[in-house]
C-alpha cells in the first residue's frame, strides 16, 4: 500500500517531505557521526537543535520577550493539574468555559486543587456551540480564566480570543496552535500537546508570562515547576530529544509554506469546501452553530447510523483512514490540520458525493 | 563522517540494525500506509505496537503476573515526586539509600512529600562504594525502601539486590535496566528512563506490584496516578507513541541477542576489560571499590587533568565521543550500555593506551 489520506485527530498525518527529511537523517544528523536520538541533550549538537525549536516557534508565533516557552512531557492532560499547581499563588478559584469534551477533562481535574467557577458551559446544548460572552461569569477574585480554543472531539472552535476582564488568559490551543496567528500577548499562558499540528506526540508546549511563575508549591514535581524549567531551558532533566527534533522539522515545514497567516488562508479554504459539501448533502449534517464551527476537526453524522459502517470500510477502500467519530459522539470526524493537504480533502469530498450516490 | 562510538551517558548509542529498521519504516509501517508517529493511539497498528512492547519487555524481565507495567512521560527524575505520591498511601516516612547524585535527587524530591529515613549514604566518602547492609537504618513504619541500583555519574552499582528487611523495595533501574537479570518479585517497584538501555528518551517505564497501587491523593495528577493508567493500559491519554515503537525495536534486538542473560555476559566482559586498562595504567584511575563497580558507566580520572582537553580532542580525531566526565566530578567517563559493541570497548582501550605512551 502507498501513504493514505489519514484524518486521525491525533497523532496525525505530517507533512511527507518532514518524514523524508527525518529518515534520510535517522541515522546521522548533518556530519554529527550520530543519529539525533543517541546525542546528550548537554551536547552541542543538540544545543544547535533546541536553539533552532525554540527561535522558529518564537518567530512563528511572533512570541513577546516576556513569555517563556516551555517544552515538557506528559502531554495536555497533565497539564490540567499543573496549571492551578502552578498558576494559584495562594487563590482559591479559577474560573473555566466548558466548551466540548476537553475542557470537561480540564475543569475535573482542576476541580482537585480549587474551587471552579464555571464562567460559562454549552454542555445543555450539546457542545453546539460557545455561549454569548453577555451571559459569562467571571470572578475578579479567580487566579485565571480557562478555555479551550478548539475542541478535537465536538469541533467547536473560538472564533475570537475571549476577554477575560482582566483575569490571566490561559488556553488549551493543543488542536488548533500554529493553525490561525493569535496576539500572544493577550494569553498569561497557552499550552499544546504536539500531535496535532506541531508533529509526533511526546512533547507539550506551555508558553507563558514571565510574571505568573515562580509561585508553585514545593508538592508540584521539580520537572513540571515551570520556574524551574525556564531557568534550565526545560533540561531540568533530560527532555524528550528526538521529539524536540521531529516539532522542530514541522516548524520549518510551516515556515517554507508561509508562516501562520498564510496557512490560515489554506485552513479556511479546505474547511469551508468540506462544511459546504456536508451542508449541501441530504445524507451529512453537522451539529455545530456556523460561527463556532472548527476548521481543525470537522464531525459529522449520517442521516442513518446504520451506514456509518459501510462509509469506513468503502473510505478506507479509497485510501481515507480514520474517518470515525470520537466513541461519545458516535458518527464521523475529519480531521484537516495544517498538513492534510487540499487534495486530501478534495478526496474526500468527492467520496462524500459518490457514496451518497450509491445509498 | 561516519558513524562514531558514543559513549554518552544517556540519551546514548543505538543498535545500528535498530535505526535502519527504523529508517525503512519511516514513511510507513508494515503496509498500514501511514508513518508510526502518525497512527492514532486507538487505532489497530498501533494496538499490535503496544501490545508487542508489553509484552517482550514481560517475558525479556520475567515479569510476574500481579505486576503491572506502565509507560509514562517526564522521565526518571518526575518519579523522583510521584513515588511518594502514588506510594507513601498514609505513611509519613520512607527510606532512601543514597550512593550518588541520582539518588541525592530522589530524595531532595521526596522530602517534599514525607520525612525521608536516610537508611545509608556513601556521601561522606565521595560516593566510592555502596554501604555496608549491617550498618543500614531501615525503620519498619516506612511506606517503602529507595535505592539507585547504578549511578551514572560516580559509576556505583549495586551487585545485589539489597535487603529491605520486609519494605517494599523501590528501585530507580534507569541505567542498567536489561543489563543483568533481576527477580522482579523481590521488588514493590522499579522505574527506569528509557535513554540508556531502551531506546530514546521520552518514555519511562514503572514496573509495580498490583498492591501497592491505588491509594494515591486526588492532588496527583491523573496521568501520573499508577491505578489511573493501569486501568487504561498507559493511554488515559495520548502516549509518546513513536518512542514507544523504538523502545519495541530495542527489546526485539534485545531477544535477537539472546536476552538479558546473555547480554550481561558481555556486559560484564566489556566492563572487566575497560576497568583492567585503567587499573594497570599509571595515568588512568577509577576511585570506585572494586565490588561497587559499574558495569554500565565508567568514570576514570587522568593522573594531570592539565591533560584532560588534549585527551577529549584527541579521542574524538578517532571517532570516540562523548568521553566528558560530569560537570560535577571532572575527568572522564565511558557509558558501555548494552548498545555499545565490544569493538567500541576494544577502540578506546587501544586509543587510551596510545594516549598514555605520547603524553
């Protein structure tokens, strides 16, 4: 079989020249004599490889000086304990929109080291959309305000950065980083896990306003101290080498295709063929209010359950894998990140039509 | 350049025929039409990845059926904090021995979280040996009793495993793991990074006994809750899943070696000719008493450390790299994992040799 079209929410499809690049220096990086997974991480040639992540994530992101970025392990999920571990400074409250599934996990788990105050929640709803800022409640004595500005599993997206009166902005961007520019210096932190649109799983990113850390209790473990690991370039202790290298290639990817504004562009573009053709269907239909509608995961549902089975086996059939919904919603999702090319969802649209044809 | 022999500490040397295989499925594995960092976690390859990877590691460790086996993120030195807090379950107290830096770290760590009984410490003669076992202080209302069974940095192992006097024994296995068989039932827990003698950094594993699991506080983050992941095979959430198919790669090189038994015969061949050239040399000299000796990590001093750049310029114009000492004892040190070949050994036996004649 050659490469599909793999529509996974995450780990996902990566762009094939990043994937040509990798193996064609699996076993020796630019003269090193080594591969990049047997280099110490004090060494200096790794240096040159985490110098390089982290300017080309600054640029991309156009980062301000007074943020630190971070490069951890343990992915977004563990994060939603380290934020209050590390964000509280002796407040008792945070304040988080409930928006779809993940940030459902995000206020359970916070919820172990303070009081949640529940800004906002479309969960009566059905996650079909983010509730009307007019209807919020923000505590002005909470630490932050937490929101996730893509949900993977409902596709609802942020269409704007919200206003946290004033309360520090913290956002799990796991599913939809690098995909739009946003004004980092609106956030006091934003994280990501990079499976979706930054390469393999492995690493988290956690960039964040040099003014928030520092407060951690001395229960937060040392290597998830976020003051720690900006004093020692997140080598507290050793990181995750080869994935640091592998986000790092998908960084340059992004460059050589314009930066984030120009892949917003593509973004729109592919996400709004594919919402079309689900919306002109009488078989496909898709849950979420328009303005909210991801152009990172796209969910849909078939007029009869009883062919979800028949559309995965002839999707595959035609190269098109991980075309299943998330097992809580049931129905589809594609998922078109910054590396499933157009022609992968020109593909599955015409899939679509055909197999509406044909049932 | 081609490729050297890295004696780097740890990330470290990599089985050659481990790389290229690899580098062959890079692009795609085994017909799946997709790369293995983009395969969904859920998904059916990467079902079979995982369940190889639990398994040869169980049969190349023997490990009985009421253990557990878990695959983690955040490396050694997070396990440094979560130990006490997945194990300690209303106890106020554990002991820790210490012989190294490694084990110095454990316990700073887990003084954050209970009173650490320091039950024996080589520290006072510069971590040279390992305690005798008659003069350990093991106090019977301990959660659990903490060793390093190999310290990378002062080159001190353990040859046995030690007594604990009816604690459960907690062993941080990070460098010498799948070096020398160990009966797995006479431990509560055994952690390990996985850049040594595993593959790349970014996974660790945590080998518990059924027992001793579940009673963590609700303020450990769920990821890192034994019980948690336990529950969910390591995937409550996203896994690093590429690093856990290069581990998968190295337990199967492994077997092709013969296993662990065989492999600690050249394990310790390796080791016994690297300590006879410096014994019998009059410029090298490993200050470890000769029964705590590493087989792993071999740090040696060099009679005039005036000669110490000359020594580092001139092993690498021969391909061995990566023969600095720690930045917190000086002179040198070679890591011989399993990795390492002998003919790596026998170069920089004949290079020190050499460098001893002309200098």
């Amino acid at each position: 079989m050659s490469r599909v079209y793999n529509f996974s929410a995450g780990p996902s499809t990566l762009p094939e020249s990043v994937l040509l690049q990798a193996q064609q220096e699996l076993l020796e990086w630019r003269g090193s004599g080594m591969s990049v997974m047997e280099m110490s991480h004090r060494g200096k040639h790794f240096a040159i490889i985490a110098e390089e992540l982290e300017s080309d994530l600054r640029s991309l992101l156009a980062i301000p000086d007074n943020y630190k970025v971070l490069f951890l392990q343990g992915g977004a999920s563990a994060q939603f304990s380290l934020i209050p571990q590390n964000l509280l400074n002796g407040k008792t409250k945070a304040c988080y929109i409930k928006t779809g599934a993940w940030s459902e996990k995000a206020v359970s788990d916070a919820q172990n080291y303070c009081e949640v105050v529940l800004t906002a929640s479309s969960e009566a709803e059905h996650y079909s959309h983010v509730p009307e800022p007019a209807t919020w409640l923000i505590d002005s004595d909470a630490a932050y305000l937490h929101y996730t500005s893509n949900e993977t599993i409902h596709g609802v997206e942020f269409p704007d950065i919200p206003d946290s009166k004033g309360l520090p902005l913290v956002s799990d961007m796991s599913s939809n980083i690098l995909s739009r520019p946003v004004d980092i210096s609106q956030f006091g932190l934003i994280y990501a896990g990079t499976q979706k649109n930054m390469g393999p799983s492995g690493v988290t990113i956690v960039i964040v306003r040099d003014d928030l850390i520092g407060h951690a209790p001395k229960t937060t473990p040392s290597v998830f101290n976020y003051a720690e690991q900006a004093k020692n370039q997140s080598m507290l202790n050793t990181p995750a080498t080869y994935n640091w290298y592998l986000v790092g290639l998908v960084l340059k990817w992004l460059q050589a295709q314009g930066g984030v504004a120009a892949i917003e562009q593509r973004n729109i573009a592919k996400a709004a063929k594919l919402y079309q053709a689900i919306d002109q269907s009488a078989l496909y239909h898709n849950p979420v209010a328009i303005p909210y509608r991801s152009r990172m995961n796209v969910p849909f549902i078939l007029a009869d359950d009883g062919l979800d089975k028949a559309f995965i086996s002839a999707a595959e059939a035609q190269g098109l894998y991980e075309l299943k919904g998330h097992r809580s919603v049931g129905g589809m999702r594609a998922s078109i990140y910054n590396a499933m090319p157009d022609a992968g969802v020109e593909a599955l649209i015409a899939f679509m039509a055909e197999f509406e044809r044909s049932h």
